[in-house]
C-alpha cells in the first residue's frame, strides 16, 4: 500500500504519509488491523442482511405519535382507577376487621406486611378485567367528548387502526396479570392465608380422617387420621397389587413426614410390620422403626378451601398430573384454576373491545346509558366465571370448557358491538 497511489483528500493518504516517516513494523501493524477491521464490517453487513427479516419483531416502528398519547390515557386511567378502587377497599375491609386483629392480638407488622400487602395484588389482579373497562369507558368517552375521535376518523384513521394502541395496552396489562397470577400471588396467597387462620377465623383445616389414595401403580396407601401440625398419620396402612393380587401389605401405628430431609416423601413408621404373600406362602417382617419413602406429601392428605390458590402454574400443572395418576377425583377445582387462570389473560381484550365501540361515538346528553350497559356486561361477565367455574365443580363439565364459556361468550358481543362501532 503505497501513500502516493491514493488520492490527497483521502483520509488513508493522510494515515499511510505519516506511517511512512515511521518504523516498518508499525506500518505492518496498521495493514493487519486495517485488514481485519474490513473483515469485520464485511461479516456484520452480511448478518445484517440476512437478519433483516428481525425489523418485523421491532414493535416500537409500529408505534406513532397517536398511539403513544392513547396508550398513556389508557395506562394512565387504569393505574389510577385501581388504586382508588383499592384504597376504598382497604378502608372498609379495616373497619370490618378492626375488631378480630384486636380480639386475636394481631401484631401490626403482620397486618401490614402479611395481610394487606398480600391484599391489595390479589383483589387488584382479580378485578382487573373491571378496571380496565372502566379505564377505556372513562378517557375514550373523553376523547369523543372533546371531538378527539371524530378528529381521527376524519384524517382518514380508521376504527380498525384506533383499536391498535388499546390492543398494544392490553397486551401489557394481560401478560402482567398473568405472571401475576402464575408465579406471584400464589406464595402471597399462602402468607395471607396463614394469617387469616391465626388471626382472623381460625377456621383453617389442618386435619383429615379416613385417607385412601393411590401413591402408585398398584400401590394404595390408608391412614385413619392424619394430622398436618404435627406431620403425622396414626392408623397407616400400605398395600401393593400385582395383576389385581396383593404381594405385600404394610401396617404402622404411626407415620411421621420428615420435614427436615432433603429428599421428598421421607416417611418414618413406627410399630410398622410388613406382610410378604408369595403364592400360599407368607413372610412376616417387624420393627420398631423404619425410614421409607411413599409418594405422598402432606399436601396431598389435607385439603383446605383455597388450596388451588396457593399453587403456582407449574405446581398446580404437575399437582394435577400427579392426581389423576392416582385415580384421584378432587382434581376438578384445581383444573378449573388452571384453566382460569389462561382464559382470564384475555378478558382485557374481550371488555376492551366492548368498551371501545360503546364509548367512541359522541353522543347527546353524554355517556351515562352506555356507561351503565357497559359496567353491567363487566359485571355479567365476572359472574359468569365465577358461576362456571362453580358449574364444573358441581355439575361434571369439563374444566377446559367451564373455564373459557365466558370468554366465547362476550367475544360474540364484543364482535357485535365492534360491527356496530363509528367508523
């Protein structure tokens, strides 16, 4: 590379004079990085291009001015119609309760941080749905009451294309609500649980008479009574079937869940004896103690009302998958929160929709009619999951089906009410 080949105004001309005066090996040092670094830029324009399909991914080149100013209404609105909603909550849930976390002796600690701060995400995240009706009822009635919508429309935006920015919002709300719900609330749940049953009913079920279950394949446990505080079955019975015929039954007084073991389902049994039956023969073992391992969990023996609440989607996922394997039939309810928890993501989607067609056309005397049909389908809708979930439980309908009947339903309203929007 001589300097002298290049042009004057060239930046190398100016780089290649100045090593010139220099030593050879600086020269030489210059060419290899000059060398490479021209690789490089050559490497990353080829993965460029070939990577250039990735700017459909790119979700902010499909977000404009106008859907940044809806998007703040919407999650402006919602954020604050839930903390005024919640803050009245609170007042009256202290001032119907104020009486037992006196009675109880209830540390102000614990009401704080194990009861309300547990509170407010659960009944928040319940009442979502509700919110963010109320969040695009309120500010989309103010933009069509101010001539904002009629605006848009007129510039040629059409209602498909307003609907963006409320979709984008929703997305936001919905995937946040439900990793709420999946991961979050349930360890929450189970703190304020455990202070309502120390300081508020004391009403919590910590015992079960007369277990059977299936541990196994071909093997099904029995105890008489079990006792959660303490971890502890008395009246325990083991037995094991091979092609419908008993190979082996165990008996022990007592059976003590070993809480402290790494391992799951360490059991220790006391007073235990064990049965062999090979053909017309049998084998008799005995002891004082004995560490096992029987696939139960405490869990698994005392069910309270909630429980399925306390669960994380993945616990609540291998719970249920664990039951039916055992031949188990209290599985329904906790199917039913599965599912719920996956159709109640797209309830925001459903009213949003609802409330946009009902609340975008600016109207004369102003939107309390429309206002008050929409509050009422909100509050349908909520019913109606509760009333299906209850429907599975009670009447043998499919979870799957129970769980997402509200959702097929208001989403041929919310169709209707998009078909009849201003456009």
């Amino acid at each position: 590379m001589e300097y002298y080949k290049l042009r004057k105004h060239h930046r190398r001309y100016r780089i290649m004079r100045w090593l010139s005066k220099h030593p050879a090996w600086l020269h030489r040092m210059f060419a290899w990085c000059y060398t490479h670094t021209s690789r490089q830029r050559q490497a990353l324009k080829w993965l460029a291009h070939k990577l250039k399909w990735l700017s459909v991914l790119n979700v902010f080149k499909y977000i404009k001015r106008l859907d940044w100013y809806i998007i703040k209404k919407f999650i402006g609105t919602y954020i604050y119609s839930i903390l005024l909603i919640i803050s009245i909550s609170i007042v009256f849930d202290v001032n119907e309760n104020l009486a037992k976390f006196a009675e109880y002796h209830a540390p102000l600690r614990a009401i704080v941080f194990d009861y309300y701060l547990n509170f407010v995400p659960y009944f928040a995240n319940l009442f979502s749905p509700l919110f963010v009706f109320i969040a695009v009822i309120f500010f989309t009635s103010k933009l069509a009451g101010n001539s904002e919508i009629i605006s848009m429309l007129a510039a040629g935006i059409s209602f498909k294309r307003l609907m963006r920015p409320y979709m984008i919002s929703c997305v936001l709300i919905s995937a946040l609500s439900f990793y709420l719900t999946a991961y979050v609330i349930p360890h929450g749940t189970v703190i304020r649980q455990n202070f309502e049953s120390m300081y508020k009913n004391k009403k919590k079920n910590t015992a079960a008479d007369n277990v059977q279950l299936q541990v196994d394949k071909g093997t099904i446990a029995y105890i008489q009574h079990y006792d959660n505080n303490a971890k502890r079955g008395y009246g325990f019975s083991l037995d094991k079937f091979e092609n419908k015929k008993l190979v082996s039954h165990m008996t022990a007084v007592e059976i003590q869940y070993d809480t402290i073991s790494e391992s799951k389902y360490h059991w220790t049994a006391s007073n235990w004896k064990i049965r062999q039956l090979k053909g017309l023969r049998e084998h008799i073992t005995s002891g004082a103690e004995i560490d096992t391992l029987i696939q139960m969990e405490p869990t698994d023996l005392v069910y309270s009302k909630g429980q399925q609440e306390t669960f994380t989607s993945p616990e609540l996922r291998n719970y249920i998958s664990k039951q039916i394997n055992r031949g188990s039939g209290n599985v329904v309810q906790y199917q039913v929160e599965y599912h719920k928890r996956i159709a109640s993501s797209f309830a925001s989607f459903i009213l949003t929709v609802i409330g946009l067609s009902l609340s975008s056309k600016k109207r004369k005397g102003g939107m309390g009619m429309y206002l008050g049909i929409g509050l009422a389908l909100s509050f349908i809708y909520i019913m109606l999951q509760t009333v299906s979930a209850t429907f599975a439980i009670q009447a043998n309908t499919p979870p799957v089906i129970a769980a997402w009947i509200p959702n097929v339903i208001f989403a041929v309203v919310a169709y209707f009410c998009y078909r009849h929007a201003p456009n």
